[in-house]
C-alpha cells in the first residue's frame, strides 16, 4: 500500500485530472449562466411586448374625442397579456426543435394590474396637452390674446377698470360723509327747535316768576303763618267780646226801661269791635292770599330750576349726537380728499378726459366742521350757564330777573345765528345731492331698462332637444342633488371625488341683468381680470381650446367664414351631434344643472363685457356738463347707459353667429370676435381646471358611454418563466444565493420574474 501512494507512475494523468475538471465545470457552469442571462433578457422583452400590445386595444370613441384609454376588459387583457407574452419566449418557437434557450411560461404567473385611469386629473390634462400641442387651434387662440395687446386694449380697459373702482369707491365715501352730515344736521334742527320752544317757555317763566316776587316782597312763609296764627286769635277774641255784648243787651232789654242809658254804650262798644272783627278778618284773607302766592312761587321756583336741569341734559344729548356724526363726516371727508390728491396728482393719460370730473368733487374745508361744532357747543355751553344762573337764583328781584332773560336770550341767539348761516350751507348741499341722486336714478332707469330688454333676449334652450331631455342628461351629469347615496352622484360628482375635490355642484362665477348699478361695476371688473389672464400659463389655453374645439356651444354651425358660408368642422367626433346640444361649453364654464341657467350666465357675462368695453368708449368721451357736477359714479352711469344700448345690440348679432367689432374707439385695427371668441375669454378670465376638468369628464362619459375610471392609461404587467439548466443545476443553485443569476432555481429548472409599465 505504501508503494502505491508514494509510486510516481501516472502522475500526469492525476494532474491532467485535477486541471479539466475544474475547467470543466468552470465551462458548465458558464453555458447555463449565459443561457439564464438570454432568457432573462427574453422574459424582458416578451413581458414588455405584451404589455403593449394589451395597450394598443385603445378605446376608438374615446380616441375620437383626442383621448386614449384602454378599450377591454380586465379579463381579456390578461388574456391577450398571456398569449402574447407566451408566444415571444423560444419555446413556442418551432416547437420540437433544438433551442438553446428554451423559455417557458410559467401557468398562471402573468398579471395586468391597471394603475393610472383618464379620471385622474393628472392624466387626462397631460393627454389633453399632448393632444393640443399639435392642433392648429391652438394658435388661433394666441392669436387673439396677441391681437388684443397689440391693438392696443390694455391700457383703455386699465383706465376703464380703474376709473369704475376709484369713482365707486369715492361714491361710497361721499354717501357715507353725506349720511353723517345729513345725520348731524337732523340733530341741528332738532336743537334749533328746542331752543327755540325753551326760550319762549323761559320768557314767559321768569316773567311769572318776576311778577309773584314783587307781590310777595320780603315776606316769608313762615313769617306769614305766624301772623295769620295771631290775627286768628285777636279775631276768635274779639267775636268773643262780641258776643258777651250780645248776651248784656238781651239782659238790658228784659230788664225793661230802666237799663236804656246803659244800652246805648254798649252798643257803641259792639259797634267798635264789630268794625275791629271786619279788619281783623280782611288782614287774614290778604294774609292767607299772600301764603298761596308764597306756596305758588316756590313751587314754581323749584319747577324752573328741575326742567332746567333737565333741559340742559336734553341739549347735551343732541350734542353727542351731531359731534361724533361731525367727527365722522369730517374723517371722511379727509379720505375723500387724500384718494383725490392721488387721483389727481397722477400724469394724466390721453383721452382719459373723464378723470376731470375728479376735480368736481366736493370736497368740504375744515372749517366748515371747525364752525358747525363750536356753534353747537357754544349753544350748549350757553345754555348751561342759564340753567345755573336759573339754579342760583332764590328771589326774582329787578336785576336777578334782568340775569336770567339775558342768559336765556344769549343761547337763543347763538342759537338763532346758527341756524340762519348753516341752513343756508345745508339747503344748498342738500338740494345737490338731490339733483344728483335724481340725475343717478334716472341712468340707472336706462340701463335697467336695457337690463330687462336683454332678460327677455336671452333664449338659446330649445334649439334641438326638448327641456325635460335636457333635464335627464342633466340628471345624469349632475346627479339629482341628494348626496346621501351613491346613485343618486353625477358623473361630475364621480370624478370630483375621484380626485379628492369636494364636489360642488355650480360655480363661484355668477352673473346676472338684475340691477342696473351692480352690473354696470362689475362689468368694469371683468376688464382688469381680462388684463391680467392675458398672463395666463399656456397649459391653461390648451385645456380651454380643447373644451372650445370637442365641445359644442350655443352658436355652433351658425358662424360663417370670411367668404359668408358655414365653417367647416374638422373634428372626428363631430359636436354638433352631442346629446346635450349646443351648450356644453357653457356647462364647462358656469356647471349649473339647467341649460337655462348656464345659457343665460355667458348670455349674462357676455352682455357685461359688451357693456363694460361700450362704457369705456363712451367714457374716453364724456358728457361735458356731467363732469362740473362732481359726481365721478353719475359719470359712469351715464356713460353705461349710453353702453347698454350698444351692448344690446351687440349681442343680437353675437347670439346669431355674427362676429362683432370689439371696438372702433379702442382697438386699432379693428378686431372682432365671435360668440366663441367670448367663451374663450371668459375660460382665460374663470380658468379653474379642476372643475372644468371633471365636467369635461363627465361629459365625454355621457356622450361615449365610457367610465373613464375604467378607461387604463398606464397599466403594469408581471410574468414569470423558466428555463432547464443543462448542468450541475447543485451549483447553480449556490450561486442562485449569491444573487448573481437573477432567477430562482428549482430542481432542474431556473424561474424569473419580470415586469414592465407602459403608458399612453
């Protein structure tokens, strides 16, 4: 045994042995590594074949409308996912034959998984885009927002809207300083009256009080009652003698004649008290008068001095009335003139001669309110010192009687030369704003006269369908309003909360032809928001363009073009022919549930416009004698009823299909727009994608039938395979663990796992 193991006889064989094998398996294990690293490779492609080919059955009606969503179902695209994928694997390839890779589909291993859907906002804007991108629409619609800067509008709407927000912000100071001041002055009158009638009242009081305290004298009660006392006592004692007079001239005349001499003096001392007793009783009765005068003036005294009192606090009131009213006026006033001075104080621009009726305003100086509350203090202030020269005063004597007419006569006067120069200041003032509100009243008689004309114009709902049809699409697009089950939610509510957006029903844009004021203002608003949507993000005008070139509107197929026939449209789904004939457009912009309130909304807001851009050509030329009144709303009231008739006639041609100048005064050259030109100013001036966005999905639903959150745009797809090691499948198993083959070795076989994502 030893000789064998140490024995060098075939050595090289041994070491021949210990190099091939190695090599050998080193070889091995190479072949399977790159076949697995081709099947892999082919797993990839075959998966990602598939996955395209399950996206190439787009939806036709909804390619129609510019869009792309998966067409099949669920089911059949896992289907045709497996056919495809397992006719791209070598396997299934010349089946029989040799393969070097021979990859199989593993049952049951493929799977599509939907992702993205058009309902997301996300993806049907990014289609949208795409879709727009190449339509020649879409510089139709640069082209009008470059007109509009290059014919010069900007600057006659900026004057426009500026002039209608600083002549309604002035209006509203002005009538907020004449409330006050009409306030103050009805307290004035009120307290020229009251001194008035406490003047006369006082006169006639202290004359009274004058003349019981020169019958009184130095008298006082008291001293008067003492006296009656004693003179009441001298009276029961003479009538006492009197009668014992009595009692002894019966006894003389019993005793016959005796007692005659003694009788006759008796007599003659009756007589003399009798005389006594006739003055004793006239001093009481003039003593008892005169403590009834006494009674009568303090009374009196005491009532003079409480209604003093009480007259005083009366005049003080209608002095804390009018002072904070004056204070009021008086700040306001100096609002009014600081918004003047910078009004005024700016260069002034050509043609904007409206603004001189800015140096019209009435403007009131300080010391018209200096003098107004120093007279109505001053009243207050003297009558006060009556009411104390009223309270200090015991017994009116000559000169205490001279003090208080003076005191009452003083405040009566102040009062009195008050009155006379500040009537005259507010009579004027008064009739002015009179005549202005007249002058106010009747523009705003014609433009609301306009206003109903236009109401009873706007139409536009029974052109094609019948409303209760209309009211059924609405119903499905809208919902019934109730949002306390899912069947009763719209398609517009669907894809609302689709995008986690509250789903709103209407819109924050609201028009109307109501009343003639606010809509004359707010027409002027819209030109400031046209300037600045002139700044609108390009992605913004493609989403509106595609709603204005997809969607139908009120004068579809009426407009004409320059030859004066019927424009051609070019759509693959023509819109013309949708179920909710022409007003989709006006749904995008103001989605009520009613064709009737969407119709008259952008008949509403189309007017406003007209009106607003009328306003400002009759502004760039106003009438001369309003702008000395110094009313800058009157200005614009007269000019927007000069507007409205223009206006109104614009939009009869506008609803009929015509195009209409935008301005002869303004724009140079002249541009005109149409009915949909108008639409589309007002999706640059409402752009809100999101709302306009769900009711464009809805109704593309209910015209193609197509829930686009089952309409897939970007879908996953999974597949597994294997492929049959050649080898020593035990090592590649070894390194299955290391990470480096990229599938899963079971028994003799090495499975993958692949995926891909395609997207629309």
């Amino acid at each position: 045994m030893k000789r064998f193991v140490r024995s060098e006889r075939g050595a090289v064989s041994v070491y021949l042995i210990l190099i091939i094998v190695p090599v050998f398996l080193f070889q091995a294990v190479l072949i399977d590594f790159a076949r697995i690293k081709l099947a892999e490779k082919e797993t990839e492609s075959a998966v990602k074949a598939a996955a395209r080919s399950v996206m190439s059955s787009f939806d036709t009606k909804l390619q129609a409308m510019g869009l792309y969503g998966l067409g099949i179902s669920q089911e059949l695209s896992e289907e045709v996912f497996r056919t495809v994928f397992a006719n791209n694997l070598s396997s299934q390839v010349s089946t029989g034959a040799f393969h070097y890779v021979d990859t199989k589909p593993i049952d049951h291993g493929e799977r599509v998984t939907p992702v993205y859907a058009l309902a997301s906002h996300e993806i049907f804007e990014r289609q949208l885009l795409e879709d727009m991108k190449i339509k020649a629409p879409i510089e139709f619609m640069l082209e009008i927002t470059d007109k509009f800067r290059k014919t010069g509008t900007k600057a006659p709407f900026q004057f426009g809207s500026q002039f209608s927000k600083e002549a309604a912000e002035l209006e509203k100071l002005i009538d907020q300083r004449e409330k006050q001041l009409d306030e103050a002055w009805q307290s004035s009158e009120e307290l020229y009256r009251k001194t008035s009638l406490i003047h006369s009242n006082y006169q006639t009081r202290i004359t009274e009080l004058d003349s019981l305290a020169s019958q009184i004298g130095i008298h006082t009660a008291d001293e008067v009652r003492n006296e009656i006392v004693q003179v009441e006592n001298q009276l029961q004692s003479v009538q006492a003698s009197i009668r014992d007079l009595d009692m002894s001239i019966a006894a003389i005349s019993r005793a016959g004649s005796g007692g005659l001499a003694g009788m006759q003096a008796i007599l003659e001392s009756r007589h003399a008290l009798s005389t006594q007793a006739q003055q004793l009783s006239q001093k009481l009765n003039d003593l008892q008068n005169l403590l009834q005068l006494i009674i009568k003036y303090v009374a009196l005294l005491a009532a003079t001095k409480l209604e003093a009192l009480a007259n005083t606090k009366e005049i003080g009131l209608l002095q804390q009335a009018i002072e904070p009213a004056l204070r009021t006026a008086k700040q306001q006033n100096d609002e009014i003139r600081t918004k003047l001075n910078g009004i005024t104080s700016r260069p002034n621009t050509e043609g904007t001669s409206a603004n001189e009726v800015f140096q019209s305003v009435s403007v009131l100086g300080d010391e018209y309110f200096y003098k107004y509350q120093t007279a109505v203090a001053s009243i207050t202030a003297l009558f006060t010192a009556f009411q104390e020269v009223v309270d200090s005063v015991q017994l009116y004597t000559a000169e205490n009687t001279n003090k208080a007419n003076q005191a009452n006569d003083a405040h009566w006067t102040e009062s009195q030369e008050f009155y006379n120069k500040q009537s005259v200041l507010e009579r004027t003032r008064m009739e002015q704003n009179s005549a202005v509100s007249a002058n106010k009243q009747q523009q705003k008689s014609k433009i609301q006269t306009i206003l109903n004309q236009a109401k009873q114009s706007i139409g536009g709902c029974s052109l094609v369908n019948a409303q209760s049809s209309d009211d059924e699409l609405y119903d499905r697009l809208q919902g019934t309003g109730s949002q306390s089950s899912s069947s009763t939610k719209g398609f517009y509510q669907k894809y609302r909360e689709a995008n986690a957006q509250e789903a709103t029903i209407g819109s924050e844009v609201a028009y109307d032809l109501e009343k003639s004021e606010p809509v004359s203002l707010k027409a002027m608003d819209m030109l400031a928001a046209f300037n600045n949507a002139a700044e609108v993000m390009r992605n913004e005008l493609y989403v509106n363009e595609y709603a204005l070139t997809k969607f139908n509107y009120r004068t579809i197929g009426l407009e004409k073009d320059q030859t004066g026939s019927p424009k051609v449209l070019s759509n693959r789904a023509d819109p013309r022919k949708h179920s909710l004939a022409n007003q989709e457009v006006e749904y995008l912009l103001y989605g009520f549930s009613s064709c009737s309130a969407n119709i008259s909304s952008a008949y509403a807001e189309m007017f406003s416009f007209r009106l607003a851009i009328r306003t400002v050509e009759a502004l760039l030329d106003p009438k001369k004698e309003l702008l000395n009144i110094g009313s800058p709303l009157l200005v614009l009231l007269a000019a927007a009823a000069e507007g409205a008739v223009l206006a109104f006639q614009d939009m009869t041609k506008l609803v009929n299909g015509e195009a209409v100048e935008l301005s002869a005064k303004i724009a140079a050259p002249a541009l005109s727009l149409t009915y949909k030109d108008y639409l589309r100013v007002f999706m640059l001036i409402h752009s809100n994608n999101t709302k306009q966005m769900a009711r464009m999905q809805a109704l593309i639903e209910l015209e193609t039938g197509r829930d686009l959150m089952q309409a897939t745009t970007y879908l996953q797809g999974n597949a597994s395979s294997d492929i049959k090691l050649w080898f020593i499948s035990q090592i590649m198993k070894l390194l299955d663990g290391s990470g480096l083959l990229g599938c899963k070795v079971i028994g003799n076989r090495c499975q993958f796992s692949s995926s891909a994502a395609v997207a629309y």
